[in-house]
C-alpha cells in the first residue's frame, strides 16, 4: 500500500473507495494464451488494514470458492475501514481440470510459495501471485478443503508461536486450533515469513459446497473483521468453546492396517471415548470385520468420506481435548443428541 492508502500491483492501481475485478495473468499455457487468475480488490474510503482472502490453492476445494465470493460480492462493504484483496482461485489449471495439483508436472501449487521468477512453472505462478495480492497485505486468510474422499470439521491451522498469527487465529472464531508450523512453500508459512500473519482455514471436503460450512467460515471473516476494524457494525465471536492441539495434546491420523469397505459409526467433529468403535473394515463377503477403536478420549477433526481403503490409509484424524474441553463438549452433543451426559 501507498502513503495514499492506494492498492498497488504490477499493471494497475486501486484507489480508496474504489473496487477492482480484474483476471491477472500468472502463465500462459501450452498454445500461449494467457492463465488468468480472477481478483477483485475493493480499497474502502477508510484507512485500515488490508487483509487477503484466498481459496483453492488446490483445485478441486470448493467450499473456499464461495466464502471469498460472497465477501466480494455479496456484503455491503460502503463502510470499509481497508482494502480487502480477494482471490477466489488461486489454482486456475487445477480447478478448471477440477483436479487437486496443477496439472503440470502435477506440482502442489501450495508449495510453490513464494516463487520464483526464473524457476518451474509452478514457482513462477505463485511469484506473480505472491508479489502482487500477498506481500502488500497486512493478514491473511487461507481457505482449504480435506483432500478427495475425506472431510475435515471447520477449524484454523497456525502457528501459535508467532503472536501476531496466534491473535488471527483467535479473531477467526473457530473452536478448534491445530497448531503447526506449517510446511516450507506453503502460502500460510511463506506469508508470515515475511510480515503478513496468515492461517489456513480448513471446512469440509473437496469437490463440493457445503452451506452450513460456508456460512459458519463467513462468521468467521466477519469476526476477523471486527477484530481488526474492518467494519464497524461486526462483532468478534465466541465459538461456545475452544481448543488449541499442540505438542503437549495427543493427535494421531488412524490408519487401516487391512484393505477392505469403511463402515463409518461417528461424524466428523464427534467426540469418542477411548475404545469406543469408530468404524468397522471388512472384506466384500462380510466375512472378516475389524473394529478400529478410539486409542484414547478425542474429537474427531476429520473422517473419511470415501468407504474404500488400502492398508495404510487414514481412517480419521482424532485430538485429544484438555478436560475442562471435554466436560463441555460432552455436555454440548449431549444436548444435540437429546441424552444425559456422564460426566
């Protein structure tokens, strides 16, 4: 940002009370005509911050797609206190081949960041954008889907050891924090690595909109905008209750240890005790079952969707909760299921 309040990028400029679409050109393809990524950059009449809002970095992870749209183009942002950078599909390739990588060399375009100028394709994509929407903001917002055949809770991921990430984390609202440092190349990581506080946002699965995650991660935004100015008429939220899953939590990925057919006997964001059955794997006669228990007392972040595994394939993605967590969050499906807590 200019001294002006002016939004700068490599061909153009925004100034305050203006809005911006535009399709920004990042690569060209195999016949030489242009990858455009959609942007639109609103600079409200205000000063304040300026916050980008990103989703599918991975093609296929939809739910984002809309939660950066409706912020765009559907809230009345006459008020704005900042600028709202907003890039609904970071990963054109991807999601016009609704596939997860760019399908080039089948590279993680999420871990391509910050990129390189004179480096793969990939690279090359993630410095345009990096340059351009990322590295003039003040924050960030990262939003991600689970991976094809799985389903994740809505929850933040961030490293809660930088402060200024941790307070970003917080203002989102969610009642589930993991936090983690976060992969080299990732956008989350490569952002605050050089001054701009990100965290991913992860809801649901791939390949779809989910309404009532859309609207639960809009909540969030809004929350995020109280907390930092952005509008005057938001309110920071209070989820009901939260956690942050660190190293002193215990956390595990199950896994099968036989191929077979998933019957799944707990939704994702479900609280398990230890041994009880989460689901049963068996072979097509039905012939041979195996229970997968809970290995101790935890909340399931996410589970599988797709009921086909091969050995090694993760089952679900369960966190144990502090206690004081754990009363209320058993108090509170309790409620949902119409039974008595017992504890």
């Amino acid at each position: 940002m200019s001294s002006d309040g002016t939004f700068t990028y490599n061909g153009g400029k925004v100034l305050p009370g203006e809005r911006q679409n535009l399709r920004y050109g990042i690569s060209e393809t195999y016949l030489g005509d242009p990858v455009r990524i959609p942007v639109t950059i609103i600079n409200g009449e205000h000063s304040g911050p300026t916050i980008f809002l990103s989703a599918a970095a991975h093609g296929d992870e939809l739910n984002g797609i809309e939660v950066v749209r409706e912020v765009a183009h559907e809230w009345d942002l006459a008020d704005l206190a900042g600028t709202l950078v907003c890039l609904p599909i970071l990963n054109v390739p991807g999601f016009l081949a609704q596939q997860r990588y760019l399908p080039i060399y089948d590279r993680d375009l999420n871990r391509s960041f910050p990129g390189r100028e004179d480096s793969t394709s990939a690279k090359r994509m993630a410095a345009r954008i990096f340059e351009n929407f990322i590295e003039p903001c003040d924050y960030g917002l990262d939003f991600h889907t689970s991976t094809r055949g799985r389903t994740n809770m809505l929850h933040v991921r961030a490293d809660m050891s930088d402060d200024d990430v941790a307070r970003l984390a917080r203002a989102f609202g969610s009642k589930v924090i993991i936090d983690s440092d976060g992969s080299s190349g990732m956008l989350r990581t490569e952002a605050a690595a050089v001054g701009v506080p990100t965290v991913t946002i992860e809801m649901g699965e791939a390949h779809r909109f989910q309404r009532g995650l859309i609207d639960e991660a809009l909540d969030g935004v809004e929350s995020v905008f109280a907390e930092y100015g952005l509008r005057a008429d938001a309110t920071v939220r209070w989820p009901g209750w939260r956690t942050v899953i660190d190293d002193g939590n215990e956390k595990t990925w199950i896994r099968a240890d036989a191929g077979g057919i998933v019957d799944m006997h707990a939704e994702r964001g479900s609280l398990v005790t230890r041994g009880e059955r989460i689901c049963t794997l068996t072979d097509p006669f039905k012939s041979d079952n195996i229970a997968v228990e809970a290995p101790f007392t935890g909340l399931l972040v996410g589970v599988l969707e797709n009921p086909v595994v091969y050995p090694g394939n993760p089952l679900c993605h369960l966190v144990e909760l502090e206690p004081r967590v754990q009363a209320v969050v058993e108090r509170e499906q309790s409620v949902d299921t119409g039974t008595e807590a017992t504890s």
